[in-house]
C-alpha cells in the first residue's frame, strides 16, 4: 500500500491536494524534507508556503516548519555571501494547514559585514508568527575560539530508530484501542528525519553547568539526520537543522517537572531562539543534548546544544513553550502535593 512522507501535508502549488508519494529509495526523503522548507516567491519581499504539515494530535502547522520557511524567506533576500547566525520567533497563532501562509519580509538593514531582517507570517490577515534575524558573513581574521564539550553518549548505529520503538510498544496486548490507534498512525506517518533516542542514564559530559536543577529526567539526547542525502547548499542543511529543532524540545520541560508523557493535555512553542555557530550538514548525524532548567506556570523552558558527530558544536538553541496537564494529571500533581505539605 503506498505510503505518503507526510500524510497530511498540504501542497499549495497542487490545488491544495494533500499530496501522496511512494518513496523508492531514501533519496526521495531528502527530495521531500528539503521541499517541506521552500518557500514560492509572490512579489518583492513576499513568499509563500509551498506545503504544510500537521503532526497528529497537532492544533496547527508543525513550528518548525513555519521557523525553517520564515528563515528560507529572509535568506532569499540577502546576498549569497551572507549566512544566518542568529533568529528570535515567537509563535502566536496556530498555523491553520488548510490554507498557505504568507512571508512577509522587512529588511531592516543591510550592512557591509550584517544584514537584519524582520518577517511576519500571515494567514487571513492575521499574523500567526514572527521572526527576526541577522546575518553575517565569513569572518577569517584571528578570533577567540572555544566551546562546551559534546557529551559521550552511545553512537546511534547502537540505538533502536523511532520506527523500532513504536513497533515495539504495539507488541504489548495491554494498549487501549485508542492509543494502539495513536501509534498505529504515527507508524504509518513516515518522517524524512530519522530520531534516535539516548537514554538519559547514558549521558555522560564535563558540562557541569547544564545540571542546575537537579531533577531526575531533566536532560535528553537524541541523534537526528535527514534519512536521504541533500545538496551542498549550506542554507538548505541550516534551514533543515532549524526545521528538527523544534522537534520534541519543549518535551524536555514536561518530562524534567515530572510529568507522564500521557498527562501532558496541551503542549505548544511559545517562542524559539537559534544560534547557528558553524554550518553543519544535516544529512549527517547531530547530537541534540537537551536541558530544561526550569518549568511552571503552565510554561516550560528547555536549552539545547547541537552537535557534529565529531564533537564540534555547531548550534545552540533556547525555547519556552505552553505545557498544560490533563485533568487526571493535574489531580495526580495535587494530590501529591498534599500529601507532601503533611510530612
């Protein structure tokens, strides 16, 4: 039966037909990742997206494929010489699939060594997502150079693929109907990006300075590349890499306060910060060493590091994002609260 990389991806250049595709080979995975990230130029300074993807159990557009468009659509207004090293978004409505969104980019200058530039995300006359971003050229002078150390963890050949694990976990007779149904789905929705989860009792470093709660379970890692090979274009493997960072960040804070992955009821980015320290490939492998240093309110903050196989850090990225429990949770988190104020 074929099968499509996104199931329910929008493609706006076909009629708004979710658009199906039978991959043959694992080319065809970095064919459609790297189309997930283009954008389509309406006029100056104005793009729009090419498709749309909306996760399951999702409320909107996926966040980071509406922070790798917004940043596709500043690239192309800067020269070919100039290469992102930082952006701030903020996320302000849910991306609604059904319809494309609009880029709307606002240079706000253009210097000799950076450029500024400024984009709002619009559907229906409304801004659902802003972003603003410098960029810079090559410096090749004497500088200061140094970074944190990339943390030893086990390689991922070692390590079982999402796919492994989901069809692991519906090997267990004990599932209720509808979460069987759940990971039945997320079986059958075929991700480009291949994940590969690091026990957090495997994690071991000199960054001392990460460890600043001292919570159980506020540190993840995983291993992440696309699963077909890309072009050589730099912008492509940032837009990508920016694309996988909002994947499963704000997670971090929910599991780091101590809440079961079926107790969080909502969980959406608020706003997401990248650091690009160095250009790094995507369709090779990258550590994504994950920390959350504080969560409560409602809101949830994590920190992350990118690394090269190599060791070199390439990325660094900050999000906060809307972490709300399920009654049942929120019941559990009280009770226990309690119980605590009587000892």
């Amino acid at each position: 039966m074929p099968k499509s990389i996104f199931p329910s991806v929008i493609s706006f250049s076909n009629q708004q037909q979710p658009e199906k595709i039978d991959p043959t080979s694992e080319e065809d995975f970095g064919v459609q990742i790297a189309r997930a990230v283009d954008v389509q130029e309406l006029d100056t300074n104005l793009y729009m997206s090419k498709e749309l993807w909306l996760p399951i159990g999702a409320r909107g557009a996926f966040g980071g494929q509406i922070v790798a468009q917004a940043l596709h659509a500043a690239f192309n207004t800067v020269g070919k010489t100039f290469f992102c090293h930082s952006l701030h978004s903020y996320f302000i409505l849910p991306g609604d699939v059904s319809v494309p969104v609009l880029y709307e980019v606002t240079p706000l200058r253009d210097g000799r060594s950076f450029a500024t530039r400024f984009v709002r995300a619009k559907q229906r006359g409304k801004a659902i997502f802003v972003l603003s971003c410098s960029f810079t050229k090559e410096y090749t002078d004497p500088s200061i150079d140094h970074q944190s150390i990339m943390p030893k963890v086990p390689a991922p050949d070692s390590l079982p693929s999402y796919t492994d694990i989901v069809r692991q976990q519906l090997e267990n007779n004990n599932l209720s109907a509808k979460y069987r149904d759940y990971l039945q789905k997320r079986l059958e929705e075929e991700s480009p990006i291949d994940y590969r989860e690091v026990d957090p009792e495997d994690i071991h470093d000199e960054n001392d300075a990460w460890f600043t709660t001292g919570q159980k379970g506020d540190r993840r890692a995983r291993w992440c590349l696309t699963r077909g090979k890309l072009g050589d274009d730099p912008r492509l493997h940032a837009l990508i890499i920016a694309y996988l960072s909002d994947s499963g960040f704000i997670m971090t804070a929910a599991l780091a306060g101590g809440a079961k992955r079926r107790g969080v009821g909502m969980m959406a980015s608020l706003d997401h910060s990248i650091f690009f320290h160095k250009p790094a490939r995507a369709d090779e492998w990258l550590l994504y060493d994950m920390q959350s240093p504080r969560s409560g309110d409602g809101r949830g903050m994590a920190f992350g590091r990118i690394y090269t196989k190599d060791g070199m850090l390439a990325v660094t990225t900050v999000q906060e994002g809307l972490i709300r429990l399920t009654k049942a949770e929120q019941d559990r988190v009280r009770q226990e609260r309690e119980e605590k104020s009587k000892l």
